[in-house]
C-alpha cells in the first residue's frame, strides 16, 4: 500500500520504521525543525531525521490543513494515512483525503486516557493495564470509531518512559494489522462508549512537582 505517515515523536519511530520496511511510503509529514540543546540549534524531529535519512520526501508545515499540502497529500494518491504522535490538529478534508481514510495510534486502551499524555496519567493512577488503540481521524480529538486494539500489563515498578518505549515497540503490529484489514475490506469500526471516558490532559509543572 502507498502510505502517508504524519508523525513527530520518537513512539511512533518504530511503526514508520515497519511501514517503510514491508509498505510504500512516498510521503512524511512532521513538525517544523524546533530549538533544541544548550545551543538552541533547529533539530529535526526524530520522525525527519530517519525519513531523510531514507530519503523520503519530508515536509514540515505548520498547518497541515493548508491547501497546498493537501495537494502534496493528494498527488501522492495514498491508500491509507498513519498518524502517531503527530501535534497538530488533522481536519476532516485532509484525513480525508486517502482513499481508506486515515487512522491514529493512540497510547492507551480507549475511551479511557483521551488526551495529550496517557502513558503518564496512566502510571500516575496507578493502572495496572494499557496498551494502543488504532482509531479513526475524528473532528473531536480521540473520540473516532475504533480499529484495533493490544493490551499489556503495567509493572508495579515500571517507569512512564520505559511504559512509553514498550508500548511504541508494540505499535507496529497492531498498525500493520488495520493496514491489511483496510486493504481486504475486513476492518471493523467499534463505536467508544461514551460514559468509559478519562482523560489524560498534557502534564503542568505543577503535576511534576
């Protein structure tokens, strides 16, 4: 399949990784180049640093919902858009815009954890499960139709980071998965429940402290 990947985190590394391995990826788009180090020298994202590297064509707008990226898009003719840990809020035309839509990664088993920070809020409150979530594009962020889901048990000791970094190496099976069930027509949308809803708001230094 020929596959737009949008993304910008290291979670969503090792999916893109996987895609570029057994999929088409003619097109990466990620967030512009941001301060980084003592320094303060624009670095890329971990998501552009490997697409160039491999030499696919990587664009960094600051809205992905301008028209002259959704001709970039367009002209790629995709089958499918995977997003992970992209920042930036995708509207309806540019998810639009595959030819079987596009879907998100999500880092915990939804309803539950909608938000900027789930592995967080998860280890916080003491879960002693999660996992990924495929879910479709949707207006409102994390309320689309489910795709897919993996689960996995939280170690009483284990860390946010290192929950994040298991979790990011699950992902791919579970994208690779909805891609090929997307390709033969065989992918079932669940509705999320509605009253199962926690939310996972992006961390203030006042919950660091």
């Amino acid at each position: 399949m020929r596959i737009i990947f949008m993304g910008s985190g290291e979670f969503g590394l090792p999916s893109l990784q996987a895609l570029v391995a057994s999929h088409e990826v003619p097109l990466v788009i990620t967030q512009p180049d941001k301060p980084a180090g003592r320094k303060r020298q624009l670095t890329p994202t971990p998501i552009a640093q490997f697409s160039e590297a491999q030499g696919i064509t990587t664009i960094k707008p600051d809205n992905v919902n301008d028209e002259d990226i959704q001709r970039a898009i367009a002209d790629t003719q995709p089958d499918a858009a995977v997003v992970i840990a992209f920042g930036q809020y995708i509207r309806q035309p540019t998810a639009d815009l595959p030819r079987c839509g596009s879907f998100n990664l999500h880092g915990s088993l939804l309803p539950k954890y909608r938000g900027a920070a789930p592995i967080n809020w998860a280890v916080i409150n003491g879960e002693t499960e999660t996992g990924n979530t495929a879910i479709r594009i949707a207006p409102k962020m994390d309320t689309g139709t489910m795709l897919g889901k993996q689960a996995t048990p939280i170690d009483p000791n284990e860390t946010a980071g290192e929950l994040h970094d298991r979790l990011s190496a699950m992902g791919p099976e579970l994208v690779l998965k909805v891609l090929a069930e997307l390709k033969a027509g065989t992918a079932a949308e669940e509705v999320q429940d509605e009253s199962q809803v926690t939310v996972a708001p992006k961390l203030s230094r006042t919950d660091g402290y």
